[in-house]
C-alpha cells in the first residue's frame, strides 16, 4: 500500500513566528508574554495587541517558545496554554531548575489541536520570583505552524 502525499499541499498552512521587544519586568507566578513584534504572520492569525494565536484553519498545530532571562532565577516554566489555560488545564511546558549567574533559558514545544474559529494559545511563564525577560528576536520568541488540516 502506498500513501500518496500532496507535495502542493505542505507548507501553505498558517504559520507565524513573534518575539519580544523590549525587555519585560516580571513578578512572581504565571505571567503572559507581550510578544509585539511579527516576524512572519502567513494567514494573520497573530494578534500583537493580546499575544494571541487564533488560527482560522480547524488541524493540528506545533507551537515553540523559547524565553530568555539575564541573572540568576531559581525556579521557571515557560508555558503555552490553549484557551486561557491553567496548569490544571491544556498547556504544555518546559522547566528549569537551578541557579545561572549568566542567564535562565526555558523552551518548550508540542501539538494542539485547534477547531479554526474560537481556540487560541497564549505564552507564560512561571517563576518562582520577580524576573526580567530579555528581548530578542533570536531567543525570546513564539512559533507555530499547522502540521495537518483537520
């Protein structure tokens, strides 16, 4: 048996790729990243007024984020939460534990499903205490792209 691949078909979903600007002051807990800068929005389903993904095309979907601290900071997780999520809910996240007197580095990455019309994701990061994220179009950033239409 084979499986035939539409070769046209791959790659002409929506995608996007943001970063943080300037350099945001955090406190303790979840705190929503301002990623206010596009670097590509294919379908402009990025909002950089809420920080929102809202894909407009029902599939699944590969977030990223990578989230960039100078200093040292004990306790972090970068966060995507889907639908205003909390850590009881739909979200996927990376840890990290442990002091850096350079930098604090977290990144994670997964699939959602998305239905195309109400579902959105969002990125937070936990930390343990006050915290500041560096802005940089290289490390702090969030991506998407849609893997398989519905």
């Amino acid at each position: 048996m084979t499986n035939a691949v539409n070769v046209a078909a791959l790659g002409s979903g929506p995608a996007f790729s943001a970063y943080l600007s300037t350099n945001q002051s955090i406190g303790g807990g979840n705190t929503k990243i301002a990623f206010d800068t596009e670097v590509f929005d294919t379908n402009s389903n990025f909002n950089t007024t809420n920080y929102r993904f809202t894909p407009t095309v029902a599939g699944y979907y590969q977030f990223n984020t990578s989230i960039v601290s100078p200093g040292n900071l004990p306790l972090g997780a970068a966060q995507v939460w889907k639908n205003g999520g909390s850590p009881a809910s739909c979200q996927i996240q990376g840890y990290q534990n442990g002091a850096s007197t350079n930098a604090y580095s977290c990144s994670t990455a997964g699939i959602f499903y998305m239905n195309g019309s109400t579902d959105y994701v969002e990125v937070y990061l936990y930390v343990s205490a006050s915290a500041t994220v560096s802005s940089n179009s290289n490390t702090t950033t969030f991506t998407g792209c849609l893997l398989r239409a519905a």
